[in-house]
C-alpha cells in the first residue's frame, strides 16, 4: 500500500522552468522504486510542487534533480512517524493513545512511576537558552530568536566531534534551499557565512565548543545580525536548522536537528 505526501521544492529563480525528477533512497541512500518523472509543478519564481506516492512506512528520503542530470537540487527526509503515522503514538503496540478522560493506557502507564532524577540523568541531548528565551522553548520544543536581541543558545549531548574539522550550525526557511540562501549559516572557525542569503560580518556569529568528547556547543548571534532577521509571522511555517559536522575522515554526520522561530521585539531603540 502507499499513502500521497506533498513537496514544496525551493530553487529560487535561477533554476525556473525546469523539467525535474525524482528518486527515493533509503536510510544508507540507496534507490528505492523507480524514478519518479510526474507530478511536479512548478508555482513560479524556481519554486515547485511534487506531489506523489510514498510507500507504507517507508523510512529515508526523497531527491529532486533536474531531469537528465546527476546534480542534487534538493532533499527531503521522510519518516513515517511523521508523515504516515502522525496519529498512530503505538504503532509498535497496535494501539492508537486517545483523549478518552478516564484510564491512561497501560502502556504509558509505567510513566507514573518516573522520578525527577530519572528523568534528568536521562542520557539524550538537551538544549538551553537564556531566561528571556527560556519560556518559549519550554512550551513549544523549538529555538526561539528574539530579534534584536543578543542570541545565545546551548546545546549539548551532540557526541564526540572531537575530530571534527569543519562544524556548522545553518538555518533555512525549507530543506530544499541552497547554503547560500540560508537564514543563518555560521561555521566554527569562520564565523557568520550568510544571513538572509547574503554574506555576512564574520564576527556577528560564531559557534564555540565546551565539551568536544560530550558533544557540547554554544552558538550565539549578535543583536546586530538578529534584528535583521525576519518575524515569523505564520505559527506552523517554521524554519529549519541542523547542526552538522565534518570529520577528519571526511564524513559527514548530522548531530542535531529542529525548529527555529523568529519573534519580534518590542522595544527599538537600540
């Protein structure tokens, strides 16, 4: 069985008037079926429309490339936690949790017996910000930039990148952009690369690194680069950041993933 997902596929207007195609890969980027050349549309400006079928828990993602060409346009990650089931919390038990105002399941039920201490020695990465932003991010899970305000957020638990040799922190309105058009792109060693898609002072941003082995970065923007930066103004349309790392080896490993919303500030003056 498959179900219809829908990919909004950014290229900006140097790439409009495309004929693109397609291809699923699995988690180790192997193709998967074959190559999808229908259903796209392109909205205008190098903006397009994919809208196709995805098979049943299918886990990996999706490539975009102009047609007849090798050359990566975009990508898009697909989980079936996200996209297939998103209402389906015990998939792996057969049940569906549901608000019925009496007996939590018992298979969340073990969730009462929790301490505060269990929960934080609980071995996963976590991820801080100052008071002024503190509040919104325990409410919605995602980084909040204020703008105008001097950014600095912690996060911790990455894993050992103590081979590293490049480490970035970017931002981007969808997946599919380019580096070059990122909200935020900073690099460890060469600061601020890009804001709102355009080369930025280096010294605006930077990431430093407190615990190498643990995986423990701090990343701050000034509140000169941040007052640049746009409100997000729709609640669900928000950007993406990912933090990644390249080793030594010269792999490539993706350390933390999420959301980054942008809210206006209410004073101006400086």
């Amino acid at each position: 069985m498959s179900y219809t997902l829908s990919f909004d596929i950014s290229l900006g207007s140097g790439k409009a008037g495309l004929t693109l195609a397609a291809q699923l890969v699995d988690t180790s980027g192997n193709a998967v079926g074959s190559e999808i050349t229908t259903g796209f549309t392109e909205i205008g400006g190098g903006t397009y429309l994919l809208v196709t079928s995805i098979p049943d828990d299918f886990r990996g993602g999706i490539k975009v490339y102009e047609s007849g060409h090798t050359d990566v346009l975009g990508f898009c990650a697909i989980n079936p936690e996200e996209a297939e089931n998103t209402n389906d919390i015990l998939k792996d038990t057969g049940d569906i949790l549901e608000d019925t105002g009496t007996t939590i399941p018992g298979q969340i039920d073990g969730l009462n017996d929790l301490s505060a201490a269990d929960v934080w020695s609980y071995s996963i990465r976590t991820l801080t910000q100052p008071a002024s932003q503190v509040a919104d991010a325990m409410k919605s899970g995602k980084i909040n930039i204020y703008r105008g305000d001097t950014f600095t957020v912690t996060i911790t638990g990455l894993g050992d990148i103590s081979q590293r040799s490049k480490l970035y922190w970017t931002v981007k309105k969808q997946l599919a952009d380019q580096d070059a058009s990122a909200i935020i792109q900073i690099e460890e060693t060469g600061g601020l690369l890009r804001l709102n898609g355009e080369t930025s002072t280096a010294s605006n941003g930077k990431i430093t690194v407190t615990n190498a082995t643990n995986g423990d970065i701090k990343i701050e923007l000034s509140a000169s680069a941040t007052k640049k930066l746009a409100i997000t103004s729709i609640p669900h349309k928000l950007h993406k950041y990912d933090v990644q790392a390249i080793m030594n080896d010269g792999s490539v490993k993706t350390l933390s993933v999420g959301d980054v919303k942008v809210t206006g500030d209410v004073t101006r003056t400086v």
